[in-house]
C-alpha cells in the first residue's frame, strides 16, 4: 500500500496542465484520447488544456495527415511566480525521461526548441 492510499488521498503533486504537457513530451503525436487517459482526465478536458497550453505560448500544433502533432516550446517559462525565471525544458525532460518515455525529446532536440 502506497502513502496515497494510506491516508485516502487523491491529489496529486502535478496539475491536469502538468501531466498533459508531460505527456506531449513523451510522445508528440499521442492522441487526444490517450493524452487524456495517461493523465486521468477526461478527453473533453484534456482538450481544453490542449487549446489553454497552446494560448499560453506552451505548444503548438500541427496536422500530419489525421493525427496531431505537438511541439513543445521549452524555453517558456513557469507561469507561477515562486518559479519565475525557470524554464519548462528542463522539468519536462527529467519527467518524461523519469517514466521511462521512449518518445521523449532530449532537452536541446529540435522537436522541443521551437
């Protein structure tokens, strides 16, 4: 039994943006639908912070055929102000890394710099 269930609680460390933008970085082309089953999120949501994401300066996207592909703009910075000044680049590199993501772009790869 891990320390969430011990103490019966469900949140957790990253918001619903965090894991969906860690998830584009693991895998630029996933589906909506698997973005949003990764993140426990519904499809709808996942959406919704698919399109605050690419407003917010985070990502863009681009239509490859019949999928969607993602690129990460890794140099934009935390919107909080307790992380002014750090870069979202490194974060998704050890995260998308840590989980053993094969898709995951290195921090200087082209896939993320744009």
């Amino acid at each position: 039994m891990d320390d969430r269930e011990e103490t019966g609680s469900r949140w957790t460390l990253l918001t619903g943006h965090g894991h969906v933008l860690v998830e584009i970085a693991r895998n630029p082309t996933a589906r909506i639908r698997d973005i949003a089953a990764s993140a426990g999120i519904t499809e709808r949501t996942a959406q919704s912070i698919v399109a605050d994401l690419e407003a917010a300066g985070y990502l863009s996207r681009e239509r490859a055929g019949r999928r969607t592909a993602y690129t990460l703009n890794r140099s934009q910075s935390f919107r909080h102000q307790s992380q002014d000044g750090h870069l979202v680049g490194p974060f998704l590199a050890l995260l998308a890394a840590e989980a053993g993501g094969a898709h995951a772009a290195p921090p200087g790869d082209a896939q993320g710099d744009g």
